[in-house]
C-alpha cells in the first residue's frame, strides 16, 4: 500500500472513483502505510503569527482529514500546520453520492460533500490518542438542519477549546444552503460575537480564524474586513472553493454542482487575498489558500500578502511528496533572493494583485 499510496496523483489510487480513492489514501495515512520523508528544518521558513510558532508555512487546509483520522502521518509527510474538519455537533452523512469529481486536464475538483463528518464528541475522543508534531487547527461548521446555526459553531469551539491550536470558523462552504449568509455583515457580526465570547470564557485563549469565499464583491470584502477588525479576529483564511466555472468552460463536469478548487481558483482567491491585505493592513494574519500546488504558488500567495499558505487540491494531484518539494523549493527561493527569512516576500505583489478587478461569475 505504501508504493501505492506514494503515486496517488498517478495511476494508483486515481484508477479508483475519487471518493473511494481519498478514502483508501486516509486510510493507508491513518494505519502508517505512508511514506516518511526526512525532516525539511529550515530556521528561514519558520513562521509565527497569532501567538503560534510554525515549523514552516505550509499547511493542509480542511477537507482532507474530515474526521482526524490520518493527522500524525500528515505532519510526516511535512506540513507544518495541519486543518481537520469541518466538524459539525452532530455527524452527518453529506450530499447525496457521487459528490466529488476530478478534472484533472485542469488539476482541479468540483465538491459537493456537504459537511459529512463524524461529529463532535467522535472527532474529539479520536485526536485525544494522538500526538501532533505540529500546529493542529480545527475548521468548525454548522449542521445542514440546524435550529441555530450559529449556535453550532459555539458548541464547537467548547468542545475543542482543550485541543486545538487554532479554530477556522467556515462560513463560506457553498455546500450547505444558505451557509454563506452568515459572511453578510449583521449576520457575521452576531456569529463573531458569541464564539469569541465562548472562546474567551475558556482557560486558553486559542485564536480564530474566518475562513471567506473568492465570490465576494468589493463591497462585500469592505463589510467583512470591517467586521474582523471590530471584532478583533485572529486572521482570516482566503479563500474556500468557488462557485465559478469561467475558468473550466467546457471541461467535463463543467455542469457539475458545488464548489471548485484547484489551479482554476489560484487567480480569483489571490486577487480577493491581496484586496483582504489592503484592507486589513499590515498586521492581520492571512492564510492564503486556492490553487497552491509548488513553492511558486506558495510564494506568489505570499507576495499577495499571505503569512501562511494551505495546500489541497494541489496535494491530491501531487501526492504525498508535494509538501517536501514546496519547502525545499521555498528554501532555494531564500538561496537565490538572499533572504534571511521567508516573510521577506509577504507584500511584494499586493498592489499588483489588489489592482486587479474580481474576476466575473459564471
């Protein structure tokens, strides 16, 4: 399983419909059948933000490791952050199958899983086994029948405020009807108040994050902004999938409902980050996600203004060995510009990008 699971963006596991094969590959992660690639220490890429230290500043954003089954092996492989969830109070089974569908001309994905996940007090009793070599997030949502959405998201930083690191607050899944309402200011606003409130109530301070869409307006990312800096956030992480299709037109599945990820999106959230930077100024943590699949893409991120970078749609078409070859390739970025430290590039391209108009939907 172990050679199998090293070619997973060749031929192995993607003989296999794709639910099935992202299924196999955590299960192989979980029972250690993957590879173990020696340590990439690097003093240039270690990054703090939000009162955290990280390794480096690749991490694995949410949707890979739903139910925190395969995260000890994740942090093998390299990431110096690792995002599990979105984790709901009650398990849930998702969307109707299929669900999930690769376009890989592309290197992209269409979802529409729809928050399936084992639910609070399994995921919880599962990561109190284990041991993280790394900074661990939990992504917390809402369930899809929920009387009180934004009660859900309180009771997840309750049942988490011992373990986690960090919580990702995901209002911008285009999975679950009407989620992306809460990203409306009065909504946000109500939603921000009563899970800092849980949050600061608890012996640890742990920061939060908001993760947003790439599909927002001028407007839209002007109230958001607001709202973060009012509310004193942690960071914000941009950006979740898109319900674009402009940049696949044609492409098998174009038709297909739910959110896309992948090398389509790195455009449209790299725009809406270095807009995000500009309003937000100097000092709020980003994390920017979408479309990273090379210490290039981890490094233009950066240059858009991102502290951190996630990685995952990249990683299912580059396998296990991706987050080696993006910390070495950032280490030899370090070696050609002469720098002393890899957030020497945050900012260098804000304006370039901010400048840039949203791209139109379609």
């Amino acid at each position: 399983m172990s050679g199998r699971l090293a070619e997973w963006g060749g031929t192995a596991l993607f003989a296999l419909p794709p639910e099935a094969a992202h299924t196999a590959a955590i299960t192989a992660l979980a029972k250690g059948l993957g590879p173990r690639p020696p340590a990439h220490a690097d003093h240039r890429l270690r990054v703090e933000i939000a009162g955290l230290r990280f390794a480096n500043p690749l991490g694995l954003a949410a949707g890979f490791d739903k139910n925190a089954q395969a995260a000890p092996a994740l942090f093998g492989l390299g990431f110096g952050a690792v995002e599990i969830g979105t984790v709901t109070p009650r398990p849930q089974p998702g969307n109707p199958k299929p669900r999930l569908f690769r376009l890989a001309s592309h290197h992209a994905i269409i979802n529409r899983l729809g928050f399936n996940n084992d639910g609070h007090a399994v995921v919880r009793e599962r990561l109190g086994t284990q041991h993280h070599a790394g900074v661990l997030g939990i992504n917390i949502g809402a369930n899809k029948d929920s009387g009180d959405r934004v009660e859900d998201y309180v009771q997840g930083i309750g049942a988490f405020h011992d373990i986690a690191d960090y919580f990702t607050v995901n209002i911008s899944s285009p999975n679950t009807p009407g989620l992306r309402q809460l990203q409306d200011r009065t909504a946000l606003a109500e939603l921000l108040e009563r899970v800092l409130a849980k949050r600061d109530g608890q012996t640890e301070r742990r920061p939060v994050f908001v993760k947003i869409a790439p599909d927002l307006s001028e407007s839209e990312l002007d109230a958001i902004a607001a709202e973060c800096q009012d509310k004193k956030i942690d960071g914000v992480v941009v950006s979740n999938t898109t319900l674009s299709r402009s940049e696949i037109a044609g492409a098998r599945h174009f038709g297909e409902a739910g959110g896309l990820s992948g090398r389509p999106l790195f455009a449209r959230s790299t725009i809406v980050l270095a807009k995000m930077r500009q309003r937000l100024g100097p000092k709020m943590p980003l994390i920017g996600a979408g479309g990273v699949e090379s210490a290039e893409t981890a490094a233009e991120k950066m240059r858009a203004g991102a502290d951190l970078v996630q990685v995952y749609t990249g990683f299912i078409y580059g396998g296990p060995s991706l987050p080696q070859s993006i910390l070495e390739g950032l280490s030899q970025l370090c070696d050609r510009e002469g720098l002393e430290h890899i957030g020497a590039l945050r900012d260098r391209q804000v304006e370039a990008y901010a400048s840039r108009p949203l791209p139109a939907e379609s």
